[in-house]
C-alpha cells in the first residue's frame, strides 16, 4: 500500500480521525516524543507479531524517527498478511517540519 505523507497524515488525525498507530522507536525514543499509538520497537516485532491487536485488514500506519524503520516493518507486516499497513513518509522528522 502506498505511503501516507506528514500533511495527509496530520490533517486525518487533526480531524478526530481514529487512526492505527504503530510506532516501531525503541522505547526511549517513544517515551521521549511521541504521537500516540502502539509502541512495538522494530527489533521486538517479529516475536510481537500475534499480539498486535489490529486487524489484518484495517489501515494501520507505522511510524518512527525517519521513515526507514517503519518501511521495513511495513514490510514484514505485509509477509505476514497485513495488507494495508502503510509507511508514514519521512516519519516524525516530516511531522515537526510540517508544523514549523
């Protein structure tokens, strides 16, 4: 599924939008900045995988610091039949550009 960008992305959740989070930072980093979701460190995904809680189905949106991280849990998501999570462009970065 293609990528959501910081304007689409800020504008759905400024609306009221319900959307699903999921950030893949370390601990740390989501305990120091964070905009909500699920925090699931890219390193502990693939074990956590079961216990996520989102359906397969429903859009889920992955996030961390840049966008690299969270395009490669994008993809293993999808191996693994999640068929419309989508990468936040630019992660957080492109957030907090957007909003100076």
């Amino acid at each position: 599924m293609a990528p959501i960008n910081a304007t689409d992305f800020m504008n759905r959740l400024n609306s009221g939008e319900q959307l699903n989070l999921l950030d893949v930072r370390e601990e740390l980093e989501y305990l120091t900045y964070n905009i909500g979701g699920k925090n699931v460190p890219l390193s502990k995904l693939s074990s956590q995988l079961d216990t996520l809680g989102y359906n397969k189905t429903d859009e889920l949106i992955v996030i961390c610091t840049m966008g690299k991280r969270s395009e490669t849990a994008r993809l293993l998501l999808n191996e693994t039949g999640y068929v419309n999570a989508r990468n936040l462009s630019g992660g957080l970065i492109a957030i907090q550009r957007d909003q100076q």
